[in-house]
C-alpha cells in the first residue's frame, strides 16, 4: 500500500497486487517456456504425459488469474466531496464505488481468524454505520505496516489512534 496524497482534505492511498502479476508471469511465460524447453530434449515425454494440454490450461489460467485478481485498487478519502471513493482498475474495465465519509464509523485492524494472537492473520476493515464491512486490500504487509495504514487513515478521520492489545 502506498500513499499517494496526504494532506489535510485529501488521503489517497493504492495497492497494487504485485504477487499476482508475479504469478500470472510465471503462468504464462515460465512454465510454457519449461515445456517447451523439455519437448526440444525429450520430445517424446511431451506426448505421454499431455504437456500441450498443460502448456494451454497455464496460459488460460495466467490470464484469467491476471483478470480476475490483478486489479489495482485506489483508495480516495476526500473530506471536501464527505466522500470515499475506491476505484477497482482491472485490464479491462475500472469500477467506481462512492461512499459517504460520515457514514463510516470505525476503521480498525481485524484478526481473520479466531485466535487473536499476534502470529495470525489481520485486515484492515472499515465499518459503516449500517454494519456492513468493507476490507480494504494489503496483502504482503506486516502486521505493524498494516497498524500504521490504519492508524493514518483513523487520524485523517478525526478518530484515536488504534493500539494492539498485548
């Protein structure tokens, strides 16, 4: 996750899916490459063991991983519009949701698993008053990276810093 404005009306913060892109390259270039590479050196294992058919499955499955779950998510808190606005960009199409700021009532580090032990796994969440949940995406941070992400976006809301319990 990056910040990509801060000031005092405006907090504009992006995450991109870098481990997806990572995976959908290794789908569609490196494994084809490896298949092709063993048909130059054992071109009749390529037949028995239907390497063709796994060659087309990892190229459809790169693609479809990259379009499904490569898109790039901008969070924009603005307080002179009193709106959140999240922009989902994908390769082909980019979605706009809209939210209004008063409408959120808490933002907070949530344990995804019943044991709230530090070692577990947190997201960061914001609350509405209308009790939907809203994760906010940030895969590959730490749990005192993602303490700070919402600590930040807490105090840009008027809100008290959120403190781990130990």
């Amino acid at each position: 996750m990056v910040i990509l404005e801060k000031t005092p009306t405006q907090l504009k913060l992006r995450h991109r899916p870098y481990f997806i892109w990572q995976l959908s390259g290794c789908l569609v270039f490196s494994v084809p490459l490896l298949i092709v590479l063993v048909s130059l050196v054992l071109p009749w294992i390529v037949y028995m063991l239907g390497l063709y058919a796994l060659f087309a499955f990892n190229l459809v499955a790169g693609i479809l991983l990259l379009v499904c779950a490569g898109r790039i998510f901008i969070y924009h808190f603005d307080k002179e519009t009193n709106s959140l606005l999240i922009k989902r960009r994908g390769l082909f199409k980019t979605q706009v949701t809209l939210y209004p700021l008063s409408d959120i009532f808490q933002v907070q580090l949530k344990s995804t698993s019943w044991n709230q032990a530090q070692t577990s796994n947190y997201q960061i969440a914001i609350i509405f008053k209308s009790g939907k949940q809203l994760s906010i995406k940030s895969e590959g941070k730490t749990l005192q990276q993602k303490l700070e992400i919402v600590n930040l976006i807490r105090r840009f809301l008027g809100m008290s810093p959120q403190k781990l319990a130990d």
